[in-house]
C-alpha cells in the first residue's frame, strides 16, 4: 500500500513541477523588460519568492540582494553551474530561457524592495554565530565571513547579502557546500566546507536577524 | 644526536604498533616526543619539518588562501584582500607580527595572526614567495601612464620621491620594503590613503612603516589612484 501511495505522490509532484516548469519557461520567453510589479516575469518570481520578493521557503527572498549576485545566479541556473537540489527542481526550469538582459532587469527590480529580517533562527545560537561571523575561528582555519560578506552582512556586486535570509534556507545552503554542491563558486567550498553543523546553526541564526 | 633520536623513537613507535592493536598510548607519548626532538634540532632539516607539521602548514595555507585566492592572488571581498603571492617574506613576516603587536590595525588579522606560531608565519611567508600567478586586474585603465610616470619619477613639484627608488623598477621590493606589482587596485588605494591611520599604530614600538608616512601623506587621490592602477597590472 505504502509504496504505492508514495509513487503516486511523486507521481502528483512530479506534475506540479513540470508544470511549474513550463509556466516559468512560458513566462519568461514572454518577458518585457522587467520594472513593474504587473511585469509578466516579475509575477513568476513571486508565484514562489512570495509577494514583494521576501522570500517562501524554500525559495529565497530576494528583496534587496545585490543585483549582480541574482543575474549571476539566473545565468548560473541556466548553465547548471548551480546544482543543488532545488536548483535543479525548481530554477534550471525557471531561467532555462532567460536571456541576459532579462535576468539583469529582474535583478536589477528585486534591488529595489527593501528587504525584511526573516528572524526565525534560535536566539540562543545568535550570539556564537556573530562571533563566527565578525571574527572568524582561526585556530580551527575557519575564516570570518565579515571580509566579503560585509559588516552588517550585506553583500557588495556579486557576493550575496546574507542578513535577513532565512534560516531554513541559510542552513540548507550552509551544509551544500561540503556535499560537493555548486563546486565552481570558488572560494566558498572551502571556506564553508570546514563549518560544522553546530556552527552553520549558529551562522545560520544570527545572519536571520540581521537587519 | 637528535636525528638518531628521531630514528630510535620512530622505530619504537613503529614496533609498538605492531604490537598493540589499538596503539593509542604509544602513538600519543610519541608524537610530542617527535616534537621535542624536532624542537632541540638547532637547524631544523626541511625533511624533519615536513614529516612532523605538514597537515598544520597545509591546513593553514588553505586556511589563507580561503580569502587570499587559491594563488594567492587576492580577492576583492567587501574589503579589498591583498594578494601575498611573489611577496617579500621579510615584508610578510614584519606584517604578521605588526598585527599581534598593533603596530597595524586589522581586526581580523590580529585574530589570524595571533593563531600562527613563529616557524608557522616563516613557513607561510616562504610558501606566498614561491607563486606567481597574474594579476586579477580590473583597475581602470585611463591613468595607467600618468601612474607609470609618477612611479617612475616620482612629483618634484610636490616632494614626491619616485615609488621605484625603493620599491625596485619592476615593484618587486626587497626585503622589508614590500612587492606591488599585481597587487589589488583597491587594496593600494586603502593602504595608501589610510596609512597613517593603520600603520605605526604602537607608539613603543616605531617600525618601517614611517619611511612610507609623508610619501602616502603628499599623494593626492587622484595620483593614488593612477599610481596603484600603474603597478596592479605589472606582473
């Protein structure tokens, strides 16, 4: 019974996603350039980075990333440089036919939004992942995140603002690099590779109060 | 005398092993044995360093190169990260050492530096010697010739001495005096414009950096910024 039951789910999911899929792939060939919120692509986006692009796990907010990171990523997506599961499941759908200047005008929109802390990590971890954060953990060569990331964790050109993101998706991303995931995205495997799960907690919970 | 030891110790270790399953005691009594006798060698034969600290020196280069670049040819982060590869190791070494003692301000070096013993710091420093990988580039290239003139012959006008009188005609340095050539656009122009609000920071402890003070202070903006255009491109 069960193992029926279960295929037929996959089965259900399967058709969601292809569906998704194909919705994204159908509105993003039709993209006019992107600027306002009735803006056919921009109304993809947020069927799963939610409304004014604050991000719905598992899918990232996106208000306020830095807009050479998100057309990167975009390109990323269509190149399959980045292949982690959701990558793959959801976004190598979505950006299969994003032409340059499109990706660069939806991040370009998604700059704009000002972003809001998703404050869901464990309070009690934040302060350990501060220290991790501003300062690094050099007998153990783990390095500190605050040169690149910056001081209030906001990215700067094509590094990631990590403040605000949810730790759900801090954590999963945290714990991708040292499983061979997005191999090409140097220096980060290396760096992240040498967090443990305790430390990607605590990281993971204090960038999500980050304002 | 102190390498037979090594030997004796190491075959001990070895029998031991052989007889014990677990080893656990043996293995831990012999490394810091292995240690101590690695430590009484006056000159430290490179063999005898690379059998003991290999996973320390590899692990710590990593370590750096996580931010540096994996040629250690810098990274431009949030803050500009200095490539250390071709680098004076006299220069790197009194670097390291300004950041535990304040004389440079940085907080995340101090906390690096403050990890690295000092055969670890010499053993760094002689690893970023050795590589040469090309400069990142990216500096704008506009005033590169205005930057090569005032390298090369330095502003009269304003007292300005010429950058390659100390710093070697190809900006390689020598001894303390630091390589620049391929070193990141951003960093130079930060160096450069803060230098006297990083460097020299310890009143007890006076050092090189105060050659650099009133040349740093004469350079307007726009020099410092031709003249680290100029030099991040050399190879």
């Amino acid at each position: 019974m069960l193992p029926v039951m279960r295929g037929r789910e996959i089965g259900i999911m399967s058709y969601v996603r292809l569906k998704i899929a194909v919705m994204a792939i159908a509105f993003c060939t039709a993209a006019a350039p992107a600027g306002h919120a009735e803006n056919a692509a921009i109304r993809n986006c947020n069927w799963c980075h939610g409304a004014s692009g604050q991000g719905y796990t598992p899918a990232p907010r996106l208000a306020g990333q830095r807009p050479q990171y998100v057309a990167t990523q975009l390109m990323n997506f269509g190149s399959h440089a980045r292949d982690n599961p959701f990558s793959k499941m959801y976004m190598w759908g979505a950006a299969a036919n994003l032409s340059r200047q499109t990706a660069h005008d939806l991040a370009a929109y998604y700059a704009t939004l000002s972003p809001r802390a998703a404050n869901d990590g464990d309070r009690g971890l934040a302060a350990e992942g501060q220290s991790i954060y501003q300062e690094g953990m050099p007998d153990a060569n783990i390095a500190a995140c605050v040169v690149c990331h910056g001081p209030n964790a906001e990215g700067v050109r094509g590094i990631p603002r990590l403040g605000g993101l949810a730790y759900t998706y801090l954590k999963r991303r945290l714990g991708q690099w040292s499983e061979g995931f997005n191999a090409g995205a140097s220096p980060m495997p290396s760096i992240a590779g040498k967090l443990s799960q305790n430390q990607i907690e605590a990281l993971a919970s204090y960038l999500s109060f980050v304002k | 005398m102190a390498s037979s030891r090594w030997r004796i110790d190491t075959m001990r270790r070895h029998d031991r092993s052989k007889r014990r399953i677990a080893g656990a005691f043996g293995a831990r009594l012999a490394l810091p044995i292995a240690f101590a006798a690695i430590a009484f060698v006056g000159v430290c034969r490179a063999g005898d360093m690379n059998t003991a600290a290999t996973g320390g020196i590899q692990a710590k280069l990593s370590y750096c190169k996580d931010c540096h670049g994996p040629s250690a040819q810098g990274y431009d982060g949030y803050f500009p990260i200095p490539r250390l590869a071709g680098q004076q190791t006299e220069y790197l070494e009194n670097q390291l050492r300004a950041f535990i003692e304040h004389r440079r301000t940085n907080n995340v070096m101090f906390n690096v530096a403050h990890a690295l013993s000092p055969g670890m710091i010499a053993a760094l420093a002689a690893d970023f010697r050795g590589l040469d990988p090309k400069p990142i580039g990216g500096a704008p290239t506009q005033f590169v010739a205005l930057g090569r003139k005032i390298f090369q012959d330095g502003v009269p006008d304003a007292n300005i001495a010429a950058c390659a009188a100390c710093h070697g005609p190809a900006a390689t340095g020598s001894g303390p005096i630091p390589r620049l050539a391929g070193q990141l656009y951003p960093y130079l122009i930060k160096e450069l414009v803060n230098w006297g609000k990083e460097r020299g920071q310890n009143p007890a402890k006076p050092d090189t950096s105060a050659i650099m003070s009133p040349v740093a202070h004469s350079l307007n903006r726009s020099q410092i910024e031709a003249v680290a255009a100029y030099v991040s491109y050399l190879r």
